[in-house]
C-alpha cells in the first residue's frame, strides 16, 4: 500500500526548507527592531471564537474551516487565521492590564482553510502576522503596514503596490451600509447566491465577492470614503500622512473592503505586480479592528495587525527571480583512511563541531575517491585527510578546496587551525 500527501499540502524537503528558516529568521529580526515579541497559540481552537469574531457570512466560517467534535462533544475548529487565537489570549490572560501599552505581538505558524488548491495556495499554509492592541494612534497603523513593507523589501521584492482604504466607524459603517443596501436589493437576483444572503446581513461583503466582481453595480456601487463622518475621514488622514512621511506609496482603493468582518477604519492589502505571478496577486491583508477584543470578552481595546502567508512570498520571490541568499555547503570533511583513523574520525568531527563549524564524515565506508566525491557534493570549503600512517605521526592533511593548497598540521592544533580557517573565509 502506498500513501500519498493529502491534498492541499506540501512536504517543505532540505534545499526548500532552508528558504523558510532565512524568511523566518528576517521576519523575527524586524519584528525585534520593532518591538514585537513573539506569542504561540494553539493550532485549534473552540468553534465559537472563529464564528463570533471572523464573521458568520465569511466565506471562511461557511466554507472553508475545518470543524469537527472532539471526544467531549466540544466543536473544534483547526485555525483558519491567527487575529482571533491572539485575541482570545490577549483577553484571557489579561494582557490589556500590561504596564507596557500598546501590546505588540507577532506569530508565525500553519493555518487551515477547506479550498480549492492552486499556485501558492493551500489547505495548509503559513502564515506570519502581528497585531497592535491598546493605540488608537494613526502612527501604529502606519507601523503596522511600514513593518510589512520593510520584510517584502529586505528580501528584495520590488514589484509591490499597496492599496488602501477606511472602513470608517459604526456610524460611517450604518450609513455605507443602507446606501449598499438601497443601491442592490432591486437587482440582486443577478448575483450569486452567497451575496443575496448577504445583502441584509453584511453588504460590504458583497464588493468582495469574486464571482460577480464585473457586475455592472459593483463599478457603481456607493464608496464608503463618501459616508466618512469627520472622525473617521481625519484619521484616515492621518494615516496616509504618515505613510507619505515614511516614503511609502500606497493607492486608495474604496472597493477594498477585506474578506473578514471585523475590521474597521485603515484596510490594506499588499499586491505583487510581478509578470507571471498570478490571477490572485495579493501577498498581505490587514487592518484595524477596533470592536474585536470587547466581541472576546474584553475591554473596550483598539487593535490593527496583518497576515501574510510564506508560500505566496516565496512565489513573489520567484516571480522576480530573487535568489535568497541561503548558505550552502559545510565548512570541512573528513576523510579517514583505516580503522584507527575512522575511530579518531568520529572524536575529531564532534570537536569540529563543538566549536560551531558544519562538518561531516563518512558513514558508508567508501574508498578515498568516494569519499572525495561526497565532499564535493557537500560544497565543502575543507578536506581534512587523516589515515592511519598520519594518526600515528599525529598530523592532518587539509585541503582549501578552492584554491586548491593542500598543508599538513598537528592533530593537536587542528581543531583551532580549522577554526582560524573558516572564520577567515
């Protein structure tokens, strides 16, 4: 019987994995210089939390969780997004009552959605995202989207646009409302089914909706930047002001409304304009998210974070051609001639080893050339020859193998010669 990988996912093998670790790293370097500190949530959580704070209309909740009941009878929803796992932690463990105010938080971990497959999507997918709980201040939200920017731009991504928009306050959103309302309900017949049932219940969501996104009334469609009360068209002022302080070029788009009902005010997506990168050009998705933490159970808190999933920017990253610059090879390789000299071999590895250089050996008592060939393979900087006659003189012979200097050393200083060698590269 053979087994295959479920649909949806990926085995991330050597070579590959080695592309996340550097991401990885970059992403926790920014978020240190940024004053975000990392928090671990659990990869399921309890159904309701997903139902009351990503929204009932979403396509997420009525498509796309995987929900299933434990052996208590409890709902269980495998994590479709991380804002509500750090949320629900945020209030559980009373972290608004903190004396360093905002809380700034990232995470970085699997996430599990039931759709369709397709390049650079996934059933289960990576996600890195920060959120920002406690400020009300146009500046965090600035941070929030200057923080994304600098990871896409550290790793060299330059065909990015971002787009922007204001959600506006509960007032604005009232008003937008019934204006989207009035605007559809005479020809909603024309439209999916999914935004006929959410013409009443959330009708924002229907100018998300990729289905009837050419509908003649999406193009016509009431503009929430119209309904801003004062309040809310200042602070979106604000926050542009200081993108444009920061020197960061953004669009508004009116129409970008983001798939997730809790959002309000400052909404942003981050797109790749690359050739060839895809129907589906979205890298990053974020927002401000005001009424999340008191949804929880929490106190009146003001909050703003962002997604990005790692397998669309490793797709960006290929769309430009960008080579990470991910370190190859081992620093040294020895090759033991005879079975004192494989014996000594293992003792010399692990003190190579313990004074922090990659090193490998043979394991499969191969003769000289073979073991020769594996360090090429290997893109070893150093072959370190050591056979029984050497044991017995008490030398080493190294090799730089790319210049090509071969010169013998004492065993007894070996390990600091190598160490010498390698720092010096």
């Amino acid at each position: 019987m053979s087994f295959q990988i479920p649909r949806g996912t990926q085995d991330i093998l050597p070579g590959e994995a080695e592309k996340w670790q550097y991401i990885e790293q970059m992403a926790r370097d920014i978020c240190r210089r940024y004053n975000y500190q990392e928090i671990r949530t659990p990869i399921f959580e309890h159904t309701e939390l997903f139902l009351r704070s990503v929204g009932d209309t979403t396509d997420i909740v009525q498509k796309e969780m995987y929900t299933f009941e434990d052996r208590g009878g409890r709902s269980i929803t495998l994590r479709p997004e991380g804002t509500a796992a750090v949320v629900r932690s945020f209030v559980e463990n009373k972290m608004y009552g903190t004396p360093n105010q905002p809380v700034k938080l990232y995470y970085m971990g699997p996430m599990f959605r039931y759709e369709r497959p397709q390049a650079g999507r996934f059933r289960q997918f990576v996600q890195f995202g920060v959120e920002a709980l406690g400020s009300s201040d146009p500046a965090i939200d600035a941070e929030v989207i200057a923080l994304a920017m600098e990871l896409y731009h550290s790793l060299g991504l330059k065909k990015l646009k971002l787009v922007m928009n204001s959600l506006g306050d509960a007032p604005s959103r009232k008003a937008h409302r019934q204006a989207l309302i009035d605007h559809f309900k005479g020809r909603i017949s024309e439209f999916c089914e999914d935004c006929q049932s959410r013409l009443e219940k959330n009708p924002m969501r229907i100018l998300d909706c990729k289905k009837d996104r050419d509908h003649e009334l999406m193009e016509t469609a009431p503009s929430i930047l119209d309904y801003l009360n004062d309040e809310s068209r200042l602070y979106f002022e604000k926050v542009q002001l200081y993108l444009t302080k920061l020197g960061i070029a953004f669009e508004v788009d009116p129409r970008l409304v983001r798939g997730l009902d809790y959002y309000n005010h400052t909404a942003f997506e981050i797109m790749s304009e690359a050739e060839g990168f895809g129907a589906i050009t979205t890298l990053c998705g974020g927002g401000r998210y005001n009424g999340l933490v008191q949804e929880i159970g929490g106190p009146e808190t003001p909050g703003i974070g962002f997604a990005l999933s790692i397998e669309r920017l490793l797709a960006a990253l290929a769309a430009e051609g960008i080579t990470l610059p991910v370190a190859q090879g081992i620093d040294c390789f020895i090759v033991a001639l005879g079975e004192k000299a494989k014996d000594e071999s293992v003792i010399l590895v692990n003190k190579l080893r313990q004074s922090g250089m990659k090193v490998e050996r043979d394991y499969q008592d191969r003769k000289v050339k073979a073991q020769l060939k594996a360090a090429d393979r290997l893109e070893s900087a150093y072959v370190a020859i050591l056979g029984d006659e050497e044991l017995e003189k008490q030398v080493i012979a190294i090799k730089n193998m790319a210049t090509g200097e071969q010169t013998e050393v004492s065993l007894h200083s070996f390990v600091q010669y190598m160490k010498t060698a390698v720092e010096s590269k």
